[in-house]
C-alpha cells in the first residue's frame, strides 16, 4: 500500500513539516509506505475531453492542504483522499462550515454574514452594522472567513471599532457573530478521527489575550470529555464527513457551542499536552479504512 501527504505549495513554517513526517513515520510502522510532496510538485491536469489526467501509483493521500481545486482533480482521477475535498472546503471557509451545520442540531454562535464588496472606493453600509450592533449586541466577534491560528478575528468593543474593521474587511468575505462571554479567553479542541473522539485538550489564551490558539501565547492542558461536549465533536464531524479534524468548542452557559473545524489540525502540542499519540491513531484509522492490516 502507497500513499502521498500532500502538503500547501508553500509551508508556513517547520511546524508543517514536523506533522508530515509524523504521519509518515507513524503510516509506516502501520504498514504502508508514503511520499510526502508539496502541492505544486503534484502533476494535475484537466484534458482537452475534459477528463482529468493526475498523478498514478498511489492508493490514498493524505490532504494537509486547502486547495480545493486540486483535492477534486485528485478525486476525479480516483483517488481516496484523508479528508475528502468537499470537507476540506467547507472547513477553510468557516462561513460554509456554519452553513453545511444548520439543521444538524448543534449549538453555534449567533452569527451574520457581512455582503460582499466588489466595488473599488466603497464604504461599509452604515445601515447593515446599525443592524448587525443592535442584534448581536457588543462587544461582538469579527472574523474573515478564511484564516487559521486566530489571524483576522476581533472582538469588537463598541460601534466605532465595528465600522473600522467592517471598512478594513470590507474586500475579504467576512461575518459577525455573538460574544461567548462566559467561555472568554478559553475553548476545547477536540481531535476526532474516524467518527470518534480521541482526545481533547483545553486551550487558555494569554493575559489580555480572548483568542485562546496555541500560536498565540495560549496554554494547553488535557481534559476529559464530557458526554456532552463528546457528542457535540462527533457530530460535527459525522455532518462535514471529515476522516480527522479538530473541532473547537466554546463553553456556552448551556452547554458546549461549536466555534470551528479544522481539517488539518495540527496535533503536535495536543499530543504533547495529553500523551495520546495522534499521529498513530490517524495512520492506523488511514490503513484500515484501506483494507490493511
């Protein structure tokens, strides 16, 4: 059994690497041997009859990118992607994770979607933060629709601040939600893989800090799920149809409110923090679900 982990074109940092190499170690005492290649060393083309023509000799890979159009060229081509592309885009764009979770029964900040400007020299309609202010109440969160490690989300005191990041924001898709006040500066993330929780550790964000991600300045402990917050996880999961994710909860007054999910969470300080050995579990879920030992 082969398998490629296919990593963003441009890496961020070493971090991306570490989480690569982990898995392939780890997919390799499971019994399949694997490459690991950046997206732009991926051959993927779409023909002139419209088929599309991609990389052979692999039964699986692993998807550590959000590059949705690469994800549905490889699954045209047949092949079985951990996650799959459909689920990879609706958790990069944190608007269309909310959307893809209506009706699923799960708790979810208040939220609103800000319109989208095209226009160059625009600015931000008075009327629609007049109305966003009144019903989410301040201080309010703000966030662009797209970014990781807490990049681009603010907590907004009053309507000043609101007109100044709605005017800043204003050519990137971004949304407005309800303030979490009793769950400020902590949350839950939960690794679940294969439909089931297997570990969680609650992160604290720093002194002055309400964003509680790791990469900035947060502390991670590990923590037993509750039933609750368990179920609240799985679920999530099971509706986006993720093979592994990292589910963030919020700590709402009535029980736990699902503030995103991450398909490619990083587990490094996760593993370090609750001794679960993530990377094993993932490659051993991997190997199964392809018929392995």
């Amino acid at each position: 059994m082969k398998g490629l982990i296919i990593m963003n074109a441009y890496p961020n940092g070493e971090k991306f690497y570490r989480q690569s190499r982990r898995l392939a170690e780890e997919l390799k005492r499971a019994g399949a041997e694997t490459e690991i290649r950046l997206n732009g060393g991926i051959e993927a083309t779409i023909r002139t009859d419209g088929a599309a023509d991609c990389i052979g000799g692999f039964d699986f890979a692993v998807y550590l990118d959000k590059d949705k159009y690469l994800g549905r060229m490889l699954e045209l081509a047949g092949l079985r992607l951990f996650n799959c592309a459909d689920a990879v885009e609706k958790c990069d764009d944190k608007m269309l994770t909310y959307l893809a979770l209506v009706g699923a029964g799960l708790c979810v900040p208040e939220t609103i979607a800000a319109p989208l400007c095209y226009t160059p020299a625009a600015v931000a309609d008075g009327a629609f933060l007049a109305r966003v202010g009144e019903r989410l109440g301040f201080p309010l969160v703000a966030k662009k629709s797209f970014g990781s490690f807490g990049k681009d989300v603010r907590l907004l005191p009053d309507m000043e601040a609101l007109k100044a990041t709605a005017q800043e924001f204003l050519y990137a898709p971004h949304f407005y939600q309800r303030y979490i006040a009793a769950s400020a500066g902590r949350d839950l993330r939960v690794i679940v893989i294969g439909g089931k929780a297997v570990a969680a550790m609650e992160r604290r964000a720093k002194a002055g800090e309400f964003r509680s991600n790791i990469e900035l300045g947060g502390t991670g402990r590990a923590v037993a799920l509750t039933e609750e917050f368990r179920a609240a996880a799985e679920k999530a999961a099971q509706v986006l149809k993720l093979d592994y994710c990292g589910v963030d909860l919020l700590y709402g007054e009535d029980g736990p409110v699902l503030c995103e999910v991450n398909s490619n969470a990083f587990f490094e300080g996760l593993e370090a923090a609750t001794g679960v050995n993530v990377a094993k579990l993932y490659a051993e879920y991997i190997v199964g679900t392809m018929g392995g030992r």
